[in-house]
C-alpha cells in the first residue's frame, strides 16, 4: 500500500496552486493510515485507500465555510438509494449525497479529486 500512497502523494503535489504540503501519516505498524493534503486556504484533504478497494477522498473546510465534501464507497445502508451505491458523494455537508462519478482506480480518483478542489479554489479567488 506504501508504494499507492507514495503514487497518490506525487500525484496531489503536482497541483501546486493550492497544495501547500502533503504528509503520509503511518500506523503503528509502520503502513499508511491516511495521507493529509494541506491546502493554501486553511483547509486540509485526507485520503484513504485500502487493499480491498475501499477509499474516502475527504475534504474539510469545516474551519474555512463550514463546508465538507466526500467521496466514498462505505456501505451504509441509508445511502442504498443512490444510483451508484455504494459510491457516493457527501455534498457541502453529511447528509447531501448524492450520486458519485468518481473514476475507479486510485491514481484517476487523485486526480479527479485534486481536480475537483482545485477548480473550487480558483473560482472563490478575487
């Protein structure tokens, strides 16, 4: 998994214009938990990926608009209804989902992701 997190990290360090550092948080046991995107206006990302296909591109702006945006494929059962479950996109806030269009494999999901902050940022600067 180190060498996906390692990819993932290169992958969001190349969007330099609202990266202001990255960080691969490990476990105990010496494998990646997490890895942690800190982004130019105050705001963080972390994502998660596990060996059996299980992810969360996660950005918090709680502190910045009070916004969160998600992507994940967790299977919670309220979210059924989604035309993609178990993939899905937490919209602004917890309980907006929606129906997610993320990519299917890691690298193509951290662009997709970066992408997808990126154009969020540029648009809210003067």
């Amino acid at each position: 998994m180190l060498k996906t997190y390692l990819s993932l990290e290169s992958i969001a360090r190349q969007f330099k214009e609202v990266v202001i550092g990255t960080e691969i948080f490990k476990l105990p046991s010496d494998e990646p938990a997490k890895l942690r995107i800190e982004l130019i206006d105050g705001s963080f990302a972390d994502v998660w990926i596990s060996v059996s296909g299980r992810y969360s591109y996660h950005w918090n702006r709680i502190e910045v608009d009070g916004a969160i945006y998600r992507y994940d494929n967790a299977p919670h059962k309220v979210r059924a209804s989604v035309a993609t479950f178990p993939h899905h996109f937490h919209n602004r806030n917890e309980k907006t989902v929606i129906a997610s269009d993320m990519p299917s494999t890691p690298e193509k999901q951290m662009e997709y992701f970066m992408d997808f902050i990126r154009k969020i940022m540029l648009q809210e600067l003067p």
